[in-house]
C-alpha cells in the first residue's frame, strides 16, 4: 500500500485571477518576465532517533508495494512512510553483511541488494537469495546496480562489471588502457551503449560485447569517477574528483563540456520527472535546470552534508542520503513570488491571465 504524499500538481486558478482583477486599482500592469523558477521543496529528515538502523545512507529504492527501502552502512530498513523495519545480521542473516551499498527495484516486485563483502543479494517475496564469489561473483563487494533495457541486470564490483541475464552470470573486464577494474557507476545511452565508471576513469561495452576507452573519440578519461548517468535529452552526465560534466553523445563529434561544478567533488546524479537534474556532493546538494543552478542544503543544522545517494518515489518527492540521515524534499503545494523572483514590487493587487497564457502582475507600489 502505498502511504507517501499524493502527487504535487501545478494549476492556476482562473476564478482568484478574475476576482484579483476586480479588486484592481488604476496601477501599471507588466507582464513577469519569463524565466525558469525553481520548484521549492519542504525538508523533512529521518535519524537513529527516528528508527533507522545508521545514519550514514548509501542506497535507496521504492519497491512495486510502495514501501522504501533504504541500504546503511549497518543494515537495511523498510519504511511505510511512518516507522522502519530493520533487516540486518539477526534478522536477515542470508545477507551475509549489514554495509549495504546499492538498492535496485525491478517491476517484477524483486529488490536486488549489493553489499560490502557479501555479495549481491536477491528479495522476493519474503524470500533471499544469495550470489557471491562461489556462484559466479568475480568479487563480493557491489558498488552499484542498473537494470538494463533488456531486461538484464547490471552490476559493479571491485573486480569487474557483471550482467546477470536468468540467473546466469558474464563477467567484463575493462579496456587494456583501464588497468583497475573497479565499478563505481553504471548507466545505459540513448544507443544502448553500457557506461562504465571507475576510479581510473570511464568505459563502454556496446552492445555486440565491444569493449572501448576512447569516449567519444576523445582517448582515456584520466581522472576518477564515482557517478555516470544518461538523461532523457540525449546528455550523459558524469562526475567525481574532476567535477561534473557532460557530453552529447548523439552528435558527430562529441565534446565533454565542463559546469559551473568544477571545484566539487560528485557522488551521484539523478534526473527527476520535471527535468531537474539534481547533484549530489560531498558539500551537499545542487539543483540544475536550464542551465542554472541552485546549492540546495538539506536543513539549517547540517548545509553541507555529504550525499551519498538520490532518488524520486513514485510521487515526486526527492528522497536523499547522507552522512547525517534520511531527508525527504517534497514539492511546496503552495509557490511563493517575490521581488527575489523578478516581481516588480512584492504589494501585488491584481493578477490576470491573458488568451496566450501570459500572467499580468499589477503592483500598487510600481508605478
């Protein structure tokens, strides 16, 4: 059953804007001008106090029943949108480690579970399964887990890329050019090219099994890599050490292009279902949209606390783990303009919509 907040739908209110207009004094009327306005979120966070088993959150993921679940460095708690149940070494001893690292919700109602030094674990039904070293694994530490197009399930190890294809294991390797074989972060183009993530840069398996480390035709990407992800708008987006950037990988020649997030260090990355594309640093989290970007804290106490994983419900809210707990953002029903927002005057006294959708803005102290 699913308990979290019902979905956050925008609307103008046709009737307010004819009773403001009627209210309107003789004051001059100026369209707002247009630009991109960030959604603002209320902040709610969750801790030890709260129930979960560890503050410290690497993974989260929202099963087909509608529960969250969220993956600590001291176990796995269920949360119903009001209490967790825990499920670590007692509880749920065929995990074989309480670190979890990496949450994946497959629509068959299956939550596949990456440990360190447990191996990858699979629920279903109430029911674990369990792959490790001695049935398949190269190496029982899981950095990250994707659900590929097909169908396959993709996971990364300290020792190589996995695809699990009907419970039957392959193992890739990286390029000869790519000597560690770390997998920090896996994601899928627009041509169903597999992106690869390492601490010694990034890699691709195409999908005829063709390993490169040209990217783009660029050559080797030298610096470390904890995040990769492909947007809906053909951009693949990646980041670590070197900051966040981006290339176009539809174009003939593709160019990596730099942010404004050169200086910071990115843990992971996720394009929500308004566009957003939401950042996670050691600092905190950024928000980018059209080409702006907003450093987003996650309360007063702790602006800078690091994020170690993002992820949206099936509601729109925007779910974060950090260093100091679970923070939920969900969408403000209610969207405060002011002056900060390009009003000319804050005294607003007449709002109308005109036949092109355009909102007119009288304010008694404009003119």
């Amino acid at each position: 059953m699913n308990v979290f907040p019902t979905k956050f739908t925008r609307a103008v209110g046709c009737q307010i804007c004819i009773l403001l207009t009627l209210l309107s004094f003789h004051s001059p009327l100026r369209a707002a001008s247009p630009q991109t306005t960030f959604i603002p979120y209320s902040t709610r966070a969750w801790q030890t106090d709260e129930g979960l088993p560890q503050n410290s959150i690497h993974a989260i993921a929202q099963t087909a029943d509608g529960f969250l679940w969220v993956g600590t460095e001291d176990g796995l708690a269920r949360f119903d949108g009001v209490r967790f149940t825990l499920f670590d070494d007692a509880r749920a001893p065929q995990l074989r480690h309480a670190s979890i690292t990496a949450l994946l919700a497959a629509p068959t109602g299956d939550l596949w579970i990456g440990t360190v030094g447990g191996g990858l674990t699979r629920w279903r039904e109430g029911k674990l399964d369990h792959w490790s070293k001695t049935n398949g694994l190269p190496d029982n530490n899981i950095r990250c887990l994707k659900l590929g197009t097909t169908g396959s399930l993709w996971a990364g190890t300290d020792q190589g890329l996995i695809r699990m294809c009907h419970e039957s294991i392959t193992v890739f390797q990286p390029p000869k050019d790519l000597p560690d074989h770390s997998v920090n972060a896996i994601c899928e183009d627009e041509q169903g090219v597999i992106r690869v993530a390492s601490r010694t840069g990034m890699w691709s398996l195409d999908p005829q099994g063709n390993r490169s480390a040209e990217n783009f035709g660029l050559g080797p990407i030298r610096y470390g890599l904890k995040t990769i992800y492909a947007a809906r708008n053909g951009l693949l987006w990646f980041g670590g050490s070197g900051g966040l950037r981006y290339a176009r990988v539809s174009e003939a020649h593709p160019q990596i292009r730099s942010t404004g997030l050169r200086q910071q260090i990115i843990t992971t990355l996720l394009e929500d279902s308004l566009g957003q594309c939401w950042v996670g640093t050691l600092r905190g989290v950024v928000r980018m949209r059209d080409d702006q970007v907003v450093d987003w804290p996650l309360n007063e106490q702790s602006p800078g606390d690091a994020v170690s994983a993002i992820f949206e419900d099936r509601e729109g809210s925007i779910w974060i783990g950090g260093r100091d707990g679970l923070y939920r953002l969900t969408p403000a029903r209610f969207v405060n303009y002011t002056t900060r927002q390009g009003l000319i005057a804050n005294d607003v006294m007449s709002v109308c919509e005109d036949k092109t959708g355009a909102l007119w803005i009288a304010a008694g102290s404009a003119g």
